[in-house]
C-alpha cells in the first residue's frame, strides 16, 4: 500500500515537473505611462504585438512569453519600487523599458546591485552606456550623441557660420547641445554659436525665447525641444518669422509622436531625426507595418518600434543563452544579432550599445499634415564614436 | 533697445495670463479661506473644453470666441457643483483639511481628463483672424497676444467694478474682512460663496481657454498652473486682486528679461527667488495687509504621549517580519519606514509648531544628496555618509528656517515652497556636483546591509529612533513651549519664551530628521535625483500623509504614510486611473472622518478617557 503511494506521489511529480517547464517565461517591464503617454502608448502597442508574434511562433526555449508591465510614474525612486516588486514578487527573468534618463539611470544601477540584465529601450541618455554604463545593463535606442551625430553631415555642408541654440534645459538637452557643438565644431571650425536658450522642460516661454533667438540673428538654429514645448515653439517662431530663411535642425522632430500634433503647421524644410513609417520601402519594415496596421488598425509611432525590437531583442537573447540564467543573458547580449523593422541590428559588446539607428530627412507639410521627406536612414553603427573612444569613456568591468 | 522694449510686451502677454489664474483663486481665498489646489486643475479643464468646443463651434471668429467663453462658463459651473457638493460640507473643518480635499479634487480631475480626452497632448486652433503678426518696433509681434496684453486690465477693471460698484461685491468685500460679521448680519452665506466659487473657478477656465493657441492641452499643466499662481497670490498679497496683478506683471517681465539676457537657466526658479525676496522684506507680500479678525482661534487638544509599551510591542512586531518573508512586503516597508520619518518630522513642526511646510521635501533632499555625495564622491563609509545625512539637512533647515519662522500662514508655507525649489534647481542644475537631473548613481548600502532584511532592520531602527526622539522632544520642556508659541504667541512671550527662537530650533530638528529619513531613502534605492527626492510632489505627499492620518495625534503621521505608501502601491498595479481612486479614497476619508484615520478612531473608541 505505502509503496503504490509513493510510486503514485512519484508519478505525480513527473508528470509536474514538465507542466511547471511549460510555464511562460516572465519579462518584466516598467515605464512611465501616464506621464509621456504620447510616446509610450505607441510603445506598449509596439511591445505587445512582437509578444504575440513570438508565442504564436511557439515562444522561446519551448516556453511562451509573458510580460508583466508596470508604471514607474516617471520617478526614479518608485522606479526602483516597482522594478524590486518584478523582481521579488512576479519573479521576472530580466527587466526592460523605462524612458526618462535618470530613470533609466537608477533602474541600471538596480540591475547591477541585483545582478540582473536589464534592456533599457528608450532613455537617450549617453551615460547608461558610457560614464554609468554596467555589465547587465544593455540600451536598445540611438542614443542623444548618435542622433546628434547623424545631423552633422547636413549641418556642417550648409557652412553656416552663425548658430543658435534652444534645449530643454535637462540632461538630454545638455548633451545634445554639447554633443552638437563639440562635433560640428570638430567639422567646421570656423562656426559660431551666438545664443543658447535653456527653457525648462515643458515649460518654455516660447515668445521670449523665439524674440531671444531672432535677435542674435543667427543663420541656421539646433534645437532638441520635443512634444509640447516643440509645439509652442513652432508656433510662435513661425508667427514671428523667425524661421525665415534660416536652416533648422530639430533632433527627434521627424518622429510622428512630436510630428502630427502640429498637423498643417508642421515646418517645412527642416532637418530632423525620426521615423517616417510612411516611406520605409525594406522587407522587414513592410511586414512590421502591415502586421501593426492589422493588429491595431493604426499607424506605428517611434515608439511602438522601439517596444517591438525590445522584446525581440529580449526574446532572441533568451533563445541564444539557451537559459534563464542572468549571467547567460548577459553574455548572450553581448554582439547579439536581432532582426527588427529596421533591419539587422547588434548590441555591441564593447559598450552595449545597439547599432538601432534612425531616419533623416527633411520636414514638409502633405495634405495638412507633416511628413519627412527625401529620408534616409542612418545606421547607428556609423554614429558612434571611435571604439578607443568608447573604452576610454566607460568603466572597466 | 527695441529688443528689450519687445521682450517687455511678450512678459505683458505671459503676464496676463498668470493674473487670470491669480485672481480667481485670491478671491476664493479672500472670502472662503479655502486654499484651492484645485485652482490649477480647473484651468487645465479651461484649455481642454476650449479645445472641445471650439472643435464643436467650428473656427470661424464667433465660434472661437464663444468656444473661449463657454469653457470658462463650463469651469464656472463645474466650480459651483464642487463648492455645493464638496466644500459646503467642510467648511467648518480644520483649513488644512480643505486644502487635502481639493488636492484629492486635483488627482480626480486629473484623471477625469485622461479619461476624457486622452493622454495625447492636443494643439488647439489658432484665433481665426488673429493668426497673424503686427509689425512692432521692426519686430513681427502676433496679433493675438496684443489681445491678451488687453484682457489683463480689462479683467481687473470688470472685478474692481464688480466688487466696488455692485451691492454683491460689498458683500463679498465684506466677507473678506470679516465673515462671522456678515453672517451674523444675515447674509446668506451659502450662496456668497457658492458665487465667488464659481466665479474664481470660471476665472482660471478663462485663462486657460484663452492660452489655446498659444500651447497645447496637456495634462501636466495643472501643478504647473497651480504653483505659479500660488506664487503670485503670495507676492501680491493674498485677498488682493491689485496686488496679483503687480505680482504677475512682475514675475512675467522677470521672466522675459532673463530669457532676453541670455540667462535662460534661471528661468526655471526665477518666480521662486522673487517669492523669497519679497517674503523676506514684505512678509504680507507687495500689496497684502495683515488679517484683522481671527475671532475664537481653533484650540487643538492636548496632546497624549504615545503609549511606551504599545511602542516597543510594535516595533517588536515589525522586527520579526524578515522572518516571514523576505520579499517585496520588506521593500515596501522600507519606503513606508522613511516616509514615516519623514511625514513624522513634518508633523513636528506643522502639529506642535503650527508652521505648515510645502516645502519639507527640501530636507529629505538635502538629507539623501548629503549621504550620496560623500559616499559617491568624497568616498566615505556608509556608516559615516547616513550619519551625515541629518546634519546636511538640518544646516540647510537652519538657514532656511531663520527666514520661514518670521512669517506664518500661508507666507510661511509659500517661503518653505520657494526655498525648496531654490535647492531643486541648484540639484538639478549642478551637474559637476550632483549629477543634474540624472542625479547620483550607485548609494548602496555597505555589504553587511545589503541583503533586504538587514536594511530593513536598519530602516526600521532609524525610523523608530527618529520617531521616539521627536516624541521625547514634544513631551520636553522644549515641546510644551512649542506649543504654547503656537496658541498663543504673546501669553508664550509674556511669560520669557522666545518664540522664533523655539520654532527655529524645532525648524532645524525637523529638517535633520527628514534628512535622516533622505539618507535611508538615497541607499533604498541606490540612487537619488533632484525628481525622486525634492520636487514639489513630494512635500505634498508629505503634507497628505499627516493630514491623512489626523494632525492633533502624534500616530497620526505613522499611519498616514503607511496608509498612503500602500494605498498608491496596491491601486496603481490594478488600475490605470489609480490617481482617480486615490482622490476618491482620500475624499471619502476628508468627509467621513474630518480629524484624519487616528483622529476619528480616537474619537471612536477613546471618547471615555478624553471626557475622564
């Protein structure tokens, strides 16, 4: 009797132990939501799609995905909150997301203390991957300086000699600003830059600050203001010309995020990064585009390919380790291939940065809507510093 | 020099606009005493229905305009329905719980945007015939904000011929000199109020409405709103409309000179540093006058020391937890230990000193950049850098509180607001030292504190300390004079207290504690920005966390901010509209229980042993 128990119990466990490896592998993921809906809903679209995508394919290692996602509400400190309670309670293999830099930032150095990988999708932040950068921290977006750097070529053809400034006066702002000025004054050493404008995020004083501009009669303007502030900004340089024949270079204005609000007051003509989905003619991006439109009946943002090659990413380097193990992921991260609707890209080992790049054109305006004209894109791979650079600044292991 | 003379106009135009805010929620304060947090929400709604309905009316001049004038219609009348159905009930309740009912009114509307018209920012329409720009001084200036320049004056005309000329405004006038007067004369009070309610909240729709084709609707704009107009209404004066008007005149042309100059950066405080210039030579603000009338001051009861017993037998019963769990419950408790301290600290001064902070989040900054920077940068010992963190904050408090404790009311909570937003923008601006808005990176705790169950004990050690310690210091000789100070500062005079003196010291105590709460909360996270540790949101979720568990009690701040911590935690992982419920919840706790969570259980079931 007391054997055919145990033989029963043993049985039972054997049948357990598959069912318990069928389980879906957890992600877990956190970003601020509410607080830059305007990008992260696109992204949550984006992320959601790639997820069915790669359980309808049978999902990984044998496993579906599952993803926990949570909002950080754009703090660093309930970041970290939020980011223990995928790792404590939901158990979550590896963590990804987050927008803003410093919450970006503080996720990373979490993901070191807990010694577990963490695929940072959005913050531009060049310090995730250089000053701060960790060895489980790995970071999917073009970063501030490979964007910067992918307007230089234009910037520095036109030889303008006068140049003004505008940025949201945060980090992002900064290191595009001086991103901008170190390279092109490296190209053009003959330029100026005779104002800079600081406008706090989100609460530009856009008349005073077009007029400021307008009275150092500059030649061309670089500016890295997005969403709202852009918005104010456009209108009032346009209603008070300032824009008139003067170049201007926008850094992520091409993306339809920051883009369509401005609807037929889109400018015309200026130099921008970002992601015009209507003019994308490569394979991969025309089966993302299709697979988006039918799955959402709506077009894709920046954002929602940036959250689909996120988990793509995170699904190919579980399928490369071929485990679950931290420190495996890790590795498997390091020069991982990931095909996305950009094409090919590669987490680099040396400063785990990914060669995603983006799209640059020129603004217009198409049926009372702004578009990216004449766009190209640029590989993030040619943007990046030269590799002894890229030692320098990052920390030894 | 005609740059200048152009920078001045486009100041006027910014100027107006922060006077229509202004205005409306001076008058309310004038005549209800309510400070309306609320007040930016509404002119958020301003710039959201604007967009609705001129969408509706189309954008041809009339329907524009009447689009303008039916949103602050609309926000009027909102404003009428929150005054009947919220206020009214509270009137009678301790003013810094009608302040924590409007705030839970802001998470509500907030929410009520969201669901309404989306998280998507929505550039509205230009003014139909206003697109353009007039040629002035050589410069392209637009035509619309010349009209704005116009609707500044033209507003305060109307409200000067309101109040002077109408038998109304006497009495709203009247209500504001003296309001136990007007009733007892027989005035319905009811609906004076309910009048200048909806007339302040039809103000901040205006004004909102009337930005629709200068920026976009967008649902960060009510903190955003609501902090400059407190800042005007405090430089002005409270209750003086022609005082808002040179406030907001003088911080928009502040303003505009500084971007002008080429010193853009100090835009991001500039209204701040005013604020605290102006408070510290004119603590009734420019045009402001003190208040006559303060008939029967509210006598809060005597309060009990904690149980000592019951002290230890909880701290006892939170010490075994890590031997039950060793998952998130533990780092929630971390967060709620710190923001205990913290809360706790703030009730030090806002309960027994009668000195309500907005700024308290300051100290908790300075406390976790004190910590960081030494054990980041200047490579000190954990031990030493959390040990540092009260003495960091608590210079930062004495220096602030030498100013803050000679103003009271309001002033002082706006004074407190400006310096921590002074210390904000030095944070967020000095990156050689602390990073900018990136903040400092990796503030772990040493190695034998690393794993969750030894900080948590540690968390849990230092925030009993700081609790006891605070308790210890109000049932001193120190804390009674306190008190007294706050009662009634001339018998505390009369009889040799030094009055200033004794609320500096409990300033500076307060202020050491919350930094010690900031060091444990820097090594929680291994991380600290300027955003986590001292923006404005974080004070007032300090001031909800005390309000929330009840001011007259010294458990009360405990409670609250385990009540909050969890709260948010639990709501925000099972709803989207987790602000919503939070109001929600918070409202239902302001109506049902006006002395806060431990103030009604006292009142309860400690009813026999108070009348004892």
């Amino acid at each position: 009797m007391k054997k055919a128990v145990w033989s029963l119990l043993a049985l039972a466990a054997a049948l357990a132990r598959p069912a318990a490896a069928q389980e879906p592998i957890k992600l877990g993921e956190l970003n601020s939501y509410k607080v830059f809906a305007s990008f992260l809903e696109p992204y949550r679209k984006g992320w959601q799609l790639a997820l069915e995508e790669v359980n309808a394919a049978g999902g990984v290692l044998g496993r579906k995905l599952e993803i926990v996602s949570r909002d950080d509400n754009g703090n660093p400190g309930d970041a970290v909150r939020v980011a223990e309670e995928l790792l404590a309670r939901e158990k979550v293999q590896l963590l990804m997301g987050t927008f803003a830099s410093n919450v970006g930032l503080a996720v990373a150095d979490l993901a070191k203390q807990r010694k577990v990988l963490f695929l940072a999708a959005e913050p531009l932040t060049d310090k995730i991957v250089w000053e701060n950068g960790n060895r489980y921290t790995f970071r999917l977006r073009p970063s501030t300086w490979m964007q910067t750097a992918m307007l230089i070529p234009d910037a520095a053809k036109l030889k303008k000699k006068r140049w003004a400034i505008v940025y949201p006066n945060y980090e992002y702002g900064q290191s595009a600003t001086r991103a901008f000025k170190e390279l092109l004054k490296k190209a053009q050493p003959d330029v100026e830059f005779v104002a800079e404008q600081a406008t706090p995020l989100g609460k530009i004083d856009a008349g005073p600050v077009a007029q400021a501009l307008a009275d150092a009669r500059p030649d061309a303007i670089f500016s890295s203001l997005f969403a709202g502030d852009l918005a104010r900004f456009v209108r009032e340089g346009n209603t008070r010309g300032l824009f008139k024949g003067r170049e201007v270079f926008n850094l992520l204005g091409g993306e339809p995020e920051y883009l369509d609000p401005l609807k037929d007051e889109s400018p015309e003509g200026w130099y921008v990064t970002g992601y015009p989905w209507y003019g994308i003619g490569t394979p991969e991006h025309r089966k993302f585009l299709a697979a988006y439109q039918t799955r959402w009946s709506d077009y894709p943002r920046a954002g929602s390919v940036v959250g689909y090659a996120a988990v793509m990413s995170a699904a190919a380097a579980i399928a490369k380790a071929g485990s679950l193990d931290s420190e495996k992921l890790v590795e498997a991260m390091k020069d991982l291939r990931v095909g996305t609707p950009f094409g090919s890209i590669v987490f680099r080992a040396l400063d785990h940065q990914s060669t995603m790049g983006a799209y640059v054109g020129r603004t217009g305006v198409k049926d009372g809507k702004g578009v990216m004209t004449s766009s190209r894109y640029a590989d993030g791979a040619a943007f990046l510093p030269p590799d002894a650079e890229v030692r320098k600044l990052r920390p030894a292991e | 020099m005609s740059s200048i003379a152009i920078q001045l106009l486009n100041g006027l135009a910014g100027a107006s606009t922060l006077f229509l805010v202004a205005a409306g929620l001076s008058l309310i304060f004038g005549v209800t005493r309510i400070v309306n947090f609320a007040h930016g929400s509404l002119y958020m709604l301003g710039i959201y229905c604007a967009y609705s309905f001129i969408g509706a009316f189309g954008t041809t001049p009339l329907g524009f305009w009447a689009g303008v004038l039916a949103a602050a219609l609309a926000v009027g009348a909102l404003g009428a329905l929150v005054e009947i159905a919220l206020l009214r009930r509270i009137y009678g309740s301790p003013e810094l719980l009608q302040l924590l009912a409007t705030f839970a009114l802001t998470l509500m509307l907030k929410d009520a945007a969201l669901w309404s018209w989306g998280a998507e920012d929505l550039l509205g329409p230009r003014a139909p015939g206003l697109r353009g720009s007039v040629d002035v001084l050589g410069a392209a200036f637009p035509a619309y904000d010349l009209v704005l320049i116009a609707v500044g004056p033209a507003v305060l005309g109307a409200l000067w011929l309101l109040l002077y000329r109408t038998r109304w405004g006497r009495l709203v006038r009247a209500a504001t000199q003296d309001r136990d007067m007007v009733a007892a004369l027989g005035v319905n009070q009811k609906w004076l109020f309910t009048g200048v309610f909806a007339l302040g909240a039809a103000l901040a729709g205006l004004a909102g409405a009337l930005e629709i084709p200068r920026e976009p609707a967008q649902l960060s704009l009510d903190i955003a709103a609501i902090s400059d107009a407190f800042v005007v209404v405090v430089v002005g004066g409270m209750g003086s409309l022609p005082g808002a008007f040179l406030a907001a005149l003088l911080i928009g042309e502040i303003k505009a000179l500084c971007i002008a100059v080429g010193l853009s950066k100090l835009t991001l405080v500039v209204e701040f540093v005013v604020m605290a210039v102006v408070l510290a030579l004119r603590p009734q603000g420019l045009l402001g006058k003190p208040w006559e009338i303060v008939r029967a001051p509210r006598v809060e009861p005597p309060l009990r020391p904690l149980g000592t017993v019951a002290g230890i037998v909880v701290t006892i019963a939170l010490a075994t937890l890590p031997l039950l769990t060793g998952g998130y419950a533990l780092v929630l408790c971390i967060d709620i230990f710190v923001f205990a301290l913290f809360a706790a600290s703030l009730h030090f001064i806002l309960g027994a000193g009668g000195m309500v902070s907005f700024g308290h989040a300051a100290y908790l900054g300075l406390g976790a950049y004190g910590a960081g920077l030494l054990l980041a940068k200047a490579g000190w010992p954990m031990g030493a850098a959390l040990a540092a963190a009260p003495l960091a904050a608590g210079a930062g408090a004495a220096l602030f509180g030498w100013f803050c404790v000679r103003l009271s009311g309001v002033y002082l909570a706006m004074l407190t607001l400006a310096f921590a937003q002074i210390v904000w923008s030095v944070a967020y601006q000095w990156d050689a030292l602390t990073g900018g808005s990136n903040g400092l990176v990796g503030v772990w705790p040493a190695g034998w504190l690393a794993s969750r169950s030894a900080f948590y004990w540690l968390g849990l050690a230092l925030a009993a300390g700081g609790v006891w310690l605070l308790h210890r210091a109000l049932f001193s000789p120190f804390g009674f004079a306190l008190r007294a100070g706050r009662d009634s500062p001339l018998r505390a005079g009369a009889i040799g207290i030094d009055v200033r003196r004794v609320q500096w010291a409990a300033f500076t105590a307060s202020g050491a504690l919350a930094g010690l709460a900031g060091g444990l909360y820097a090594f929680s996270k291994g991380s600290i920005s300027p955003d986590s540790s001292m923006a404005v949101s974080r004070s007032i979720d300090a001031l909800v966390m005390v309000l929330l568990g009840g001011v007259q009690t010294l458990t009360g701040p405990l409670v609250g901010a385990a009540a909050y911590t969890w709260l948010q935690d639990a709501i925000a992982r099972n709803t989207d509209y987790w602000r919503a419920v939070l109001g929600a919840a918070i409202l239902a706790i302001v109506l049902a229980f006006p002395q806060g969570i431990v103030g009604a259980l006292r009142a309860r079931f400690g009813a026999k042993e108070d009348t004892a």
